[in-house]
C-alpha cells in the first residue's frame, strides 16, 4: 500500500465521519433541542433584573446611613 493510498482512505472515513455528524446535528431528533437553546437569549430575566433593583436600592440605603 502506497502513502498515497493510505491518505486517500483517510479522507473518505473522514469525510464519511464530517457526513455523519453534519447528519446527527441537523437530524429531526435534534430539532427539540436546538429550538429550546434558540429560545434562551428571548427567555424572561425578571428574577435577574429584581436582584439587581434591590441590589441597587440596598446601595443607595448604606450611602444614605453614611452621609
């Protein structure tokens, strides 16, 4: 066997291998998946911006009581 050879075998199982997986990600099976990390960035973050309020609101309270 050549060198050759060897690296075009190499190719196609890897090319066969880049198929598959391309084959797996866009597969029905998938699809439940990625529509609910395609949601995320669109999810409510009210529990965050509270936090955030009363984070602030407690700032503003200790800057009071010291001047």
């Amino acid at each position: 066997m050549d060198i050759n050879n060897l690296r075009s075998v190499i190719t196609v199982l890897l090319f066969l291998i880049f198929i598959g997986i391309v084959w797996w990600a866009y597969s029905d099976r998938r699809k439940q998946a990625y529509d609910q990390a395609a949601r995320i960035p669109l999810d409510d973050d009210s529990p965050l911006a509270s936090e955030a309020i009363s984070v602030r609101q407690g700032n503003e309270k200790q800057e009071e009581k010291t001047s």
